[in-house]
C-alpha cells in the first residue's frame, strides 16, 4: 500500500511539474513602437530562464492600459505616460496606481521618401503640415506637389504623444491616412514621394529621417542617440512599462530588473531605441 501510495504521489508530482513547467507565465501587451524590442527581450529572457514563458503583443498603448486595468495582461508597454483616467480605472479594479518603470528612449522621427529634397523643417513646420495648414512641400522648401500625410489610429501612445507635444493638441489634417503601425506609416512614406509620417527612431530603415529644429534660429538635429540623450533632439520621449504593483514581485520582478539592467539595454541599442543612462536603472 506505501507503494501505491508513493507512486501515486511520485506521479502527482510529476504532474505537478509538468504543469508547472511554464508556471511563470508573463503576459505583456501595448506600445506597436514597443513590440519588436518586447519580443527580443523576451526570446533572450527565456533563452536565459527556460521555465518562463513570457507573450508578446501589440495592438497600441492605450490597449495595453485596458487590458491592464481589467487584468488581462501582467505588463502594459507604453509610449507615453499613463493618463489620469486610466490611472484611475486602474486603482479602482486593484486597489494602487500601476508601477512605472522607464526602460528606454526614443527619439520620435519624421519620415520622408528618400526621394524626397526636404531635409529638415522645424517643429512649427512640422505641426503645420501634419494638421492640414501646410498643404504643398513648396512651402516648406521642397517640390510643387500636394503633401500626403501618413499617421497612427488613435489607440496608440505615440498618436497622442505626437498630437500633444508636437501639434500642441490640434487634431491631425482630415485627410491624414491613418496606418495600424509605425512599421506600416513607414513602409507607407517610403512608397510615396511626396509622403511624409512619423514614429519610433528605431523604424527609420527604408525612409529618410528629418533633421528637425526647435524653431527659426536653431540648429537641425538628426534624432541620433547622443541627439536624443543629451536632449538635443527636440521630438524625444520616455518608454515605459507599467504592472500592477501586487505582481511585481517573483520573476515579473527579476523580469523587469532584468531588461533594465545591462543585458537588457544592449538588445535596445541592437533594436535601434536609445539606452537608459544608468542612473535611471535603478
């Protein structure tokens, strides 16, 4: 009978342990300017930590928060900081604001055609164009031809971050295509020669990053890292990824220590985003 009863027991264990073989599920959801790094890092975490599987998805910031907010995901990748509403959706269904941890930077580019002769604009010119008041690239330097204006659904964080920091909360130009990712904007303005788009630095292959000014009297800048760390680059940002805080704890927390830490930033330098100085890793 002890015979039975251990086996019984050495089988239950063994299913115990089969069942448990990914018993550190991370789910993670948000930023489509996040995803790619999201996915490297994760495929490098697991590499590292066979026991943990960590899910990757896209589908824009404010989806992210959503699925924060009712639980769906443990992590939301974020382009631009929580809003005060989703924080509050967010302590209504578990009681605390979500943790933020900055994990990146990013310098926003514009993109062009590489055919394209424009190659700078301030950031006036650029809100001009991208709100509908500058209609032809003559006006800002360029060919006698009508400017197509490529942007991002309204669900994404760099959408808002660009229409609150750069279009100083005007709406876009009504004619504006929107595009369901910065991968597409650019597959988009590299097509179209008289295009114009913007999104993540780290998306620049295949267009033409615009140097951009802060206005009239000052220089260009080219949204390079040493650009965008020293805030040189005047269309630059934090990205974030937010938990509830009663989840970062156990390999969540070993997770995101671990991304921030020196393995973690080199794979941001290797996907193209700009590293945190070291005295934000903390």
């Amino acid at each position: 009978m002890k015979t039975v009863v251990k086996s019984l027991l050495t089988a239950g264990l063994g299913f115990a342990l089969v069942g448990s073989a990914f018993a550190d599920n991370i789910t993670v959801k948000g930023s489509d300017t996040l995803v790619v790094l999201a996915q490297k890092w994760a495929e490098a975490y697991m590499a590292k930590s066979p026991t943990t599987k960590i899910q990757v998805t896209g589908g824009g910031t404010g989806t992210g928060f959503a699925a924060l907010q009712n639980k769906s995901t443990d992590l939301c990748n974020a382009s631009r900081k929580i809003k005060s509403a989703e924080q509050a959706n967010c302590i209504k269904a578990f009681g605390k604001r979500p943790t933020e941890y900055k994990v990146c930077l990013d310098g926003l580019s514009v993109y062009v055609s590489a055919d394209n002769p424009v190659k700078e604009l301030t950031v006036a010119q650029v809100a001009d164009i991208f709100s509908g008041k500058t209609k032809n690239w003559k006006q800002v330097g360029g060919l006698d031809a009508p400017i197509t204006v490529y942007s991002r659904e309204n669900s994404s964080g760099t959408y808002e971050f660009f229409k609150e920091h750069v279009l100083q909360g005007k709406d876009f130009a009504a004619s504006a295509q929107t595009m369901p990712g910065t991968a597409s904007v650019l597959q988009a303005v590299a097509k179209d020669k008289h295009g114009i788009g913007y999104g993540g630095a780290a998306y620049g292959a295949g267009a033409k990053h615009l140097a951009i000014k802060k206005d009239d009297t000052t220089a260009a800048i080219e949204p390079t890292e040493e650009n965008v760390v020293k805030g040189l680059y005047p269309i630059w940002r934090y990205l974030f990824v937010y938990v509830n805080p009663a989840l970062d704890k156990g390999d969540i927390a070993k997770y995101l220590t671990w991304l921030r830490g020196d393995e973690g930033q080199k794979i941001v330098k290797d996907v193209g985003y700009f590293p945190l100085p070291k005295t934000l890793r903390d």
